[in-house]
C-alpha cells in the first residue's frame, strides 16, 4: 500500500503544529511530522505527546506508544509509532537487520563534490553537539544518494541511508561541501537564517511486518523550495524512490 500528498489525510494538531495521521493498524500508526516541531516535549507538546493524546481521545481505553524511529526538530515527514510490543520488537529487529528502507528528501544551495554514489566514514563529536565525519571506516555511517539540479544553485538529492547514525544525513552532505539549506548547525549560519526551514523531509519508508508488506510516501507540504514547481516535478519522478536506486 502506499499513500502521498495527493490524500488528504486526517488531522492532529495542537495549538502550533498540525500533524496528520496518515495510517493506522493494529500494529503501528503512521504521521506526517511537520518541521519545527520537536519529537518529545520542550516548551509545548512535543510529537509523540500529541500523537498519544489523540489516539486516546478516540480509544475507550488506554494507549501505549512506542516510538520506531525519531526525526530531527528541522525534519518532516514520516514518523512510525508501534501500538504493541511486540511490534515495537519486530520493528528493532528490522532497523539492525538492515530491512527497513528508509528514503529522504533534502535541498542543497551549493554545488556537492559528487552527484550521487556513497557516503561511508565514522562520525564523531564535534562542537556544541555537532557531528563530523571521518575517513575510518571501525562503525561507519553508510548513506547512499542521487540528486539533480532543479534550478540556478538549487540540488535536489534523494537520500538512502543505511545505518541510522545521529544527524547521518546532515553530516553526509556537509562533508560534500553541499550541507542542507537551512540547516543552522551544518550550513553557513547566515546563509541558514535566510531560509523558511530547514530543508531534510523524510520522504518515503517500505518494509514487511508481521508478512504483509507495506510502503508509504508522502511529498513535503511545507517550504518555498519544496513547493516550488521544479522540484515538485523532481520528486514525482522519484515516488517510488527504490526504483530509482534499482536504476543507479
């Protein structure tokens, strides 16, 4: 199964951040986390707070969450809960197993050191928790990626990563010389206020659960660049980002 902008999906929302419910099963519930929003609790509701309060407003009993997976504060996209524990375990074994692909969308304001292929280097402690990559490979990040251009200064880059390393893809295309725009940790702090959010949207996710499989997209909804015509038209291209892996 597979979903994108195209549906219309139920809304959450508190009284900041509008999160849409995207799909739910016995199993696990899917959103659309929006940018800016913080995954656990800050000065407001953070989104697996707000995704628990809903999800019991609509049960005659008690809600357990657990979270798969978690997305920056800058990143959109999809996020997975499980409902049970046991699929809270099926779903670990499937992130150390390498069988949950995972597939990002980002935009980039500078020209990268390659166009597409792999990133691998061990990442350590930088400054004031930020991440670099180094050129030992001991417990590297792996992430693989293709891009194109969708106007003067403008890259759009497809991202796979397969190990789930902290700010993996952040530092990935910093150490291309292209860090994501908008990004005020990695990119150039002045270039970074300049844009409307930090461009990193978690795109699409597939995997098989329990003997079904399923697979879910959905397009970035928010940001001037996201929306702009040429890369709406890019990312169609790339719905189904796996096959466009199989291409390259």
């Amino acid at each position: 199964m597979t979903m994108d902008s195209a549906i219309k999906p139920e809304q959450i929302s508190n009284s900041t951040h509008p999160v849409q419910m995207l799909y739910r099963n016995e199993h696990f519930v899917l959103v659309n986390k929006p940018a800016g929003m913080n995954f656990h609790s800050e000065e407001e509701a953070g989104l697996a707070v707000v995704v628990k309060q809903r999800l019991q407003t609509e049960s005659s009993g008690d809600i357990e969450l657990y979270p798969v997976h978690r997305l920056d504060k800058m990143t959109s996209g999809l996020v997975l809960f499980a409902l049970t524990k046991e699929a809270a375990q099926a779903f670990q074994t499937l992130f150390e197993n390498r069988e949950m692909d995972k597939f990002y969308l980002a935009i980039a304001t500078d020209k990268p050191k390659k166009k597409q292929g792999w990133i691998k280097g061990d990442m350590q402690p930088a400054r004031r928790g930020s991440w670099k990559l180094t050129s030992t490979q001991d417990s590297p990040a792996i992430t693989r990626f293709i891009s194109q251009s969708i106007g003067p200064n403008q890259r759009l880059f497809l991202v796979k990563p397969l190990t789930g390393k902290t700010h993996q893809i952040r530092v990935a295309l910093k150490s291309l010389g292209a860090p994501i725009a908008g990004d005020e940790r990695y990119q150039n702090l002045q270039q970074a206020h300049q844009e409307d959010r930090g461009y990193l949207h978690a795109f699409a996710i597939r995997f098989t659960l329990f003997g079904e499989s399923y697979a879910f997209s959905v397009f970035p909804q928010e940001g001037q660049r996201f929306v702009a015509q040429g890369c709406v038209e890019q990312i169609r291209q790339w719905r189904e980002p796996w096959k466009a892996f199989d291409s390259n």
